[in-house]
C-alpha cells in the first residue's frame, strides 16, 4: 500500500496534463463559395487587367478556443509571387502583374494559425482573360506569284492571323485598306485573297502589286474600357508574264537616207521590234512586205534595211517600204506579229557651199563709195553681188544676213534657194555718219538652212563715206560767264568760247560774232572766239557792272548757233570815301550823340564800306566815335558842363577834332574832315520843342520866319473858333459860360501828348524847322486879357515850354535854351504858372534865342545852311 501512495501525485499530473492537449483543438477557414470574397480563396478568380496594388481577397477563419489567429501565403519553389497577406487582417493584395497568355492558374498555400497549431491548404487561382493582345500574323512575310491570265475571283492567297486572347478578343476579321484602289479582295473571316471580280491582271501594265491587310480583333474590356486592336501586313503580289501580247516596233516613225555616194550593199537603217511580253519574250522576225521594188533587203534577225542598187539605178526618190515583225515560239511557230512603215528618201549629197560672184567671176570682198546720210530705202546699185549653191533641193537652200554694225543697212532676199541676186538697201539714214564712221565695214553671210553640214561662206562689204555739211557749229556751252576787273585796260581779254563743227574742210571752218545791246564795249576775234574789250572801252563798275550779249558761231553754209555771255566787271577800290564838308559843324547836348558821315562811290563791299576813327582831338580821352555808324559821343564818365570846365578853360565848349573816314578795300584809302563840336546841357523838356530849337539854333531867321507863320496860324484858329462860338450862342440865344470850357484846362494835359503831332523827321529844308516855334507864341492868351477864366487854345495847337524859374533849386539845373530836337518834356515836373507871367516869359526866351544866334556868328562867322 505504501509504494502505490508514492507514485499518486505523478500519475495525476498526466492525466490531467492529457486532458489538457486534448481539448486544444486547431483553427480553420471559413468556406464561403465561389463568389466569396473573404474566406479560404477557394475558387478565385482575378481577371488578367487587375491592377497591381488592389486588394483581391480577406483570408477569413477562426478557432474553436477563441485564441487568435494569424495567415500567411506560400508558393511552390521556383513560382512567382503575386499576392502578400496581411498577417492579422488577412487582408490579400496583388503585388505582380497577371498575364493569362503566361499563366491562366496560380497555386497558392494559404494557412491559418492560433500559435500551436498551423492549418494549410492548397488553392487554385484561375486568371480570368482581358482583350490585351493584338493580332499576330503568321508565315510573314506574304510574297505571292500570280500568272497574268488568272481569271478574275480566283483565289490566290490565304492570310492567317492569330490573337491569344478568348472570346470576342480572340476572334479575328480581315479587310483590305484602299479597297477602291487595289484590284484584290479578301474573306472577312477566312482570310482568303482573291481577284476581284470582273478585273485581270496585264503584266505589261503593272507587274507588281502591294495589298495592305488589316487584322482586327472583336473587342473586349481592358481595365474597364471596351479595346478594339488590329494589326497591318503588306502581302506584294507578282504578276507573271505570259505571252499574250504581240510584238511592237520601237523608235517609229522610220526615216532613212541614201546619198548620192552610197554604195551597193550599204545598210541604210535599222528597225527594231520586240516582243510585248517582257517577262519571257519570244525573239522576233523581220521582213519586207511591200514597197521594195527590189531596190532593198532586210535582216530577218536583226532588221537591218540595206540598199543592194547603186543610188543612180535608184528610179524613185521616195521609197515606202512595208515591214513585218512576227513572234518566235520556243517550238519554232510565228503566230503574234505587228507591221511598221519605212521612209527611205534618195536624196543629193550636200558637197557644195554658197558661194559669192561678183561681175567677173567669185568674189569675196565688194566696195563702195557713197555720200553719208542717203535715203532710207535706197538700194546701194554700186554693189553687184549674186550668191549660188549648186547642190539640189533642201541642200540648196540657205539664209543670208548682214553680220556689223546692227539697224543700217538689210540684205535683200533673206532666203535663198540655189541663186538670188543680193540687194542691200539702207535702213537707218542717220546712222551713216561720216563723223561717226569714215569706213563701214561688213560681213555678208550666208548658211545652209536644213542640212547637216550647215556649210556657209562670207564676204565682205566695205563701203566708204564721202563727207557732207550735216552738222552745226556747237558751243561748248550754252552760256559762257566772265569776269574783269573795272580798272582793265583797253583791249583786255575776257572770255574764249569754243565751238566745234565735226564737218571735214571748209564746212568745218568756224565764224565767230557778238552781238546785242551789251555788245558795244566788247570784240570778238573771229577765228579764235576771244573776246576782248574795245581799245577805248573804259569800264566803271559804278556805272554798270552787267554786261550781257551773244556769241554767234557760223559755218561757211551759214550754219549757226548761237550762245550767251554773261561778263560782271569787278569793282576795283577806286573812290575814297568823301565827307559832305571838309569842315562840319555839330552841336551836341551831353547825353546826345552826333552823327558823321562819309560815303565811298565804289560799287561793291567792301570797297564801299567806311569805317570811322577820331584821328586828333584836343583835349584827348573826351570824344568816343563807333567805327561803323560815326556817331561821336562824350566819354561816359562826361555826364555835365561842369566836368568839361574842369577838363578845359574853353568856357564856350566848341572844340575840333579831326576824324578820318576809311574804306575796307585794298588797298585801302581814306579822308580826314574837321568838326566843330558845340557841346551845351539839355535844360528843356526831351521833346519835339527841344529838337526843333537846336535844329534852328545855327539859322535864326529861319525860326523866326517859321514862328511868325505859326502865330499867324493860331489867330486865325482862334478867330474861327470865335465865330463858331459866337453862331452857336446867337442860335440858342443863350452865352455860354467861359468857366464851362476852363474846367477842362484844371490838369495840366501833357505836353508829350499835346506835341504828338509836331514829332517829324530830321527837316530837309529850311522852312520845316521853324514848325516848333509855334510853342512860343502859344504863351500868348488868345483872348488877350489876364483872366483866369479864359478860352482855351484848340486842341491842336501845341503848349508853350514852361518858363524859367525865378530861383532855381539847388538839385535841378535852369532852364536853357535848347541847341540841338529832343523831347520838350522836363525831367521835374512844374505847376502851370499864372496867366502873369506869360509875356514876360516869351520876351525872354527869344531875346536869349537871338543872344545866341549874334554870339555864334561872331566866333565862327556865318554858318552853313
């Protein structure tokens, strides 16, 4: 009992130990069918187009304890691998592209497993066709050999095309590209070729064809689309020759030619034939059928015609010979045969050239003597030319043409046949030239027209030409222009024109004249064409600097032309410039130039362009003068009297100076002249006034005269202003009030504006200076009374000048008497005084006037006008 207690325990742990691996029982696959898409892959199927990367199936299983389970695929050794499992999921995915063309199954071991125990199974994979292959012809490429004479629709070929692919993708359809073109059709189906019904085939026309079959599949899914594809192959069909075609002459028509120094036995020419079916000609047999009269054989091999008569036993100069060409079989038969005619014309043989005779026999050189310029359409009858061939028929005829100088003459007939006379006649009149050509010379040409040989032969023409008067003298120029210096002496050259005449002896001697209204200072030489002035001829620029005539040239016929000369003469410097006085007297106002002037009689520049320069003054360094205008001026540091009274002790201010006036020619001359220059200060207004008194200054009684005038005037102004005053109150029986015109005299108006009128040029004659002293008389009240209230002077007369102030301020100089026009407006500017001092004002200004006038001529005696 005790040794069965020790070994209790032992044997209940196996036990249990066996109970516990029993109960542990495997994993397995679910079995879902065929369109499953998860379970153990049985009966699969994956179509061919499958992408790579999808996934096709879940492996799906389980374990009766419930532990997980994992998967995994395995394949055969050396097979590919197209799927891999998710382990865990399950989950298969294409990895390899299928292709059912390789491999229409695949084995795959899938297995399933909870850890300890690993269930396996075997499964097939059936790849599913997708239309992915195109056609494929077989036996390419396709060369068939097809007789000419098969009758149209025979069967001549069979195309055969496979495609791998199942079903509609694997069925196959044929058809011909260019069906309209070819003259072949074919079985949709079966692939048969055949001619088309109704068209033969002709070897001489075409002896190969090229048909273009096209292959295509029923069509069928890839990738989800419906693909059609198809397939090309070029089946070249061979025509082979048969002999249904008769013979045919080549290089028709035949001409041949027998000459007049051929011999018996000579072949003349060659016909050739051959056989129309090129593929296997027959060789082929000439002979003459017709039109021989025994003069003529041919070779029945080679077709060779030969003349077997001397050319003289010939009767005929035309011969139509008929021959045959006939078809050789293998076995010795002629069936197939063509005709084909023969020219053969007997002609003479071309040994003689044209050739030229003159009156004695041929000749190759014909002269003449003619006048130029003869008629057109003359014919030259100093040429006596014939020309002849002695062959016969075409080898008679030939051209003839003039070979020189083109458009002068042309040859008379052109065309010869056997012999012409030759005519020349004369085409262009003005090209036969004597001044052009002393000799013309050409070439007379004839060549045969139609032969072979073109044999020719020449002669020359010279035709020498006498001289006419056709030509006029001709200037060189149409003008000719000269110049000559004015101080040119008597018998001076000017000019030399030229003409030419081209006519030979005396009609080539030239007669020079001139003629017209400038002629008469002028000679011509009338052999040379110098022209020279008169031996007295004296030429002054200053007087006339133009000269214009004509040139005649004039042949001994009196044939003439005629140009013009121009001829300038040139101002030579020969005047010196020349003041109006010698000695001048001015009178300048400090501020004012005064102006000299000199002028140069020469015509042109710049021999009468003066330019001036004080020569001597004393004192020096006071006086400035402009070179070009002659104004004199003081220096510009010189502005009053009293800076010229620190200069000089000369209180009277009349100073000399010496001023030269010189020309810009060369050589150059020049004149001196001495002014007298009387300077004074302007006191009076700048104005019309002030010019008019300095203007008068030096000729008193020409101001008085004007100012007497002036006075008379304005009384006779006032007087008609009167009586219209008087009418018009004595109508409107009314007096109108003098205060009603003074109103407007209460602003003083402007004398600038008052004086517009008596503005003028320097005056050119005496009794024009005085104009202005109507200023002074126009102190005086025309009423002649004292009242301030008085009438007004008219408009038009001009104020006076306003008196001299009675103690003059120390910044304004007085008032003088103005020498010299300037404007009458004072730089200050002075209340209009009282009708008092009117009269006094008038006495004093011409008292001063006439101090003035005594005192000057006193110092420089009486002064010119």
């Amino acid at each position: 009992m005790k040794h069965v207690r020790h070994f209790t325990p032992s044997l209940f742990l196996s036990l249990v130990h066996i109970c516990l691996v029993q109960a542990n029982y495997a994993p397995y696959f679910f079995d879902n069918g065929a369109r499953s898409t998860n379970g153990n892959m049985a009966l699969l199927s994956l179509s061919e187009d499958t992408p790579v990367g999808t996934h096709v199936y879940t492996l799906n299983g389980t374990d009766p304890e419930g532990d997980p389970v994992t998967y995994d695929l395995t394949y055969e050794a050396g097979s590919r691998r197209y799927f891999s499992v998710d382990r865990n999921l399950g989950n298969v995915t294409l990895i390899e592209e299928l292709d059912r063309e390789k491999e229409d199954e695949i084995e795959v071991i899938v297995s399933i497993s909870d850890g300890l125990s690993t269930v396996s199974e075997k499964v097939r994979i059936l790849v599913m066709d997708a239309n992915d292959e195109s056609p494929e012809f077989i036996n390419t490429p396709y060369i068939v050999e097809v007789p000419e004479n098969t009758p149209s629709s025979s069967s001549i070929f069979k195309i055969e095309a496979i495609d791998k692919d199942t079903g509609s993708g694997g069925s196959i359809t044929y058809f011909l590209q260019n069906i309209h073109a070819n003259k072949f059709t074919i079985d949709r189906h079966s692939g048969v070729l055949r001619i088309k019904p109704g068209v033969t085939l002709d070897y001489e026309k075409s002896r190969t064809h090229f048909v273009v079959v096209v292959a295509k599949d029923g069509g069928g899914k890839l990738r989800g689309d419906n693909k059609v594809f198809s397939a090309t192959t070029t089946v070249t069909i061979n025509v082979e020759d048969v002999q249904d075609t008769p013979p045919m002459f080549i290089g028709t028509p035949y001409y041949g030619y027998v000459y007049e120094d051929t011999l018996a036995g000579s072949e003349v020419l060659t016909v050739v034939a051959l056989d129309g079916d090129r593929g296997k000609p027959n060789s082929i047999h000439y002979c003459i059928v017709n039109g021989s009269e025994g003069s003529f054989e041919i070779s029945n091999t080679t077709g060779a015609i030969s003349v077997i008569k001397s050319p003289n036993q010939l009767k005929k100069e035309v011969y139509e010979l008929k021959v045959k060409a006939s078809e050789v079989s293998q076995e010795g038969d002629t069936s197939e045969h063509t005709f084909a005619m023969v020219t053969i014309r007997v002609v003479d043989l071309n040994n003689h050239p044209p050739t030229f005779y003159g009156e004695n026999g041929p000749q190759n050189r014909f002269e003449l003597t003619m006048y130029e310029h003869p008629p057109e359409g003359e014919i030259l009858r100093g040429l006596k030319i014939t020309v002849n061939d002695s062959d016969q028929g075409a080898n008679a005829k030939f051209n003839l043409r003039l070979v020189g100088p083109g458009g002068i003459f042309r040859v008379v007939p052109q065309t010869v046949l056997n012999e012409a006379q030759v005519t020349i006649i004369v085409e262009n009149s003005a090209a036969i030239d004597y001044e052009s050509f002393k000799v013309l010379t050409f070439k007379l040409l004839a060549i045969e027209v139609n032969t072979p040989e073109k044999f020719s032969s020449t002669a020359d023409v010279v035709i020498r030409l006498l001289d006419t008067n056709d030509n006029v003298p001709k200037f060189s120029s149409d003008y000719y222009i000269a110049r000559i210096p004015e101080n040119s002496p008597g018998g001076s050259n000017v000019v030399a024109v030229t003409a030419t005449d081209p006519d030979s002896g005396l009609w080539g001697e030239i007669k020079y004249s001139i003629y017209g209204t400038g002629a008469d200072l002028f000679l011509i030489h009338p052999s040379t064409g110098i022209i020279y002035t008169q031996p007295w001829a004296v030429l002054d620029a200053e007087v006339n600097s133009k000269y214009n005539f004509y040139v005649k040239a004039e042949d001994t016929d009196g044939k003439y032309s005629l140009a013009e000369v121009f001829i300038t003469v040139l101002d030579v410097n020969d005047h010196s410039p020349e003041f109006n006085e010698n000695i001048q007297e001015k009178t300048m106002i400090i501020g004012s130039p005064v102006k000299i002037e000199a002028i140069d009689q020469d015509a042109e520049e710049p021999n009468n362009i003066v330019d001036y320069s004080i020569m001597q003054a004393d004192p020096a360094n006071v006086f400035d003068i402009d070179q070009s205008t002659g104004e004199i001026k003081l220096k510009s540091y010189i502005r009053s009297l009293d800076i010229i009274h620190n200069i000089t002790n000369n209180k009277d201010c009349i100073w000399s100076l010496v001023v030269q006036a010189k020309d810009r020619g060369s050589p150059s001359f020049s004149t001196t002249a001495v002014l007298k220059i009387d300077i004074t200060e302007e006191t009076l207004h700048k104005g019309p006034m002030a010019a008019f008194l300095m203007q008068t200054k030096d000729n008193p009684m020409k101001a008085l005269g004007v100012l007497a005038g002036v006075m008379g005037i304005m009384v006779l102004i006032t007087i008609m202003i009167s009586t219209a005053m008087f009418w018009r109150n004595k109508r409107s029986n009314k007096v109108m009030p003098v205060r009603r015109i003074i109103k407007k005299r209460q602003m003083p108006p402007s004398r600038t504006v008052r004086m517009e009128w008596l503005k003028f040029k320097r005056p050119s004659n005496a009794a024009e200076k005085f104009v202005v002293e109507e200023d002074v008389k126009s102190l005086h009240n025309e009423n002649s009374n004292n009242n301030v209230q008085v009438v007004p002077v008219p408009p038009a007369a001009p104020l006076p000048p306003p008196p001299p102030a009675l103690a003059p301020r120390g910044d304004a100089p007085g008032w003088r008497v103005p020498t010299v026009s300037g404007s009458l407006t004072p730089k200050h500017i002075i209340k209009p005084p009282k009708k008092k001092g009117h009269g006094s004002t008038h006495n004093a200004l011409v008292s001063e006037l006439k101090m003035r006038f005594e005192k000057r001529n006193a110092a420089f005696g009486e002064p010119h006008v």
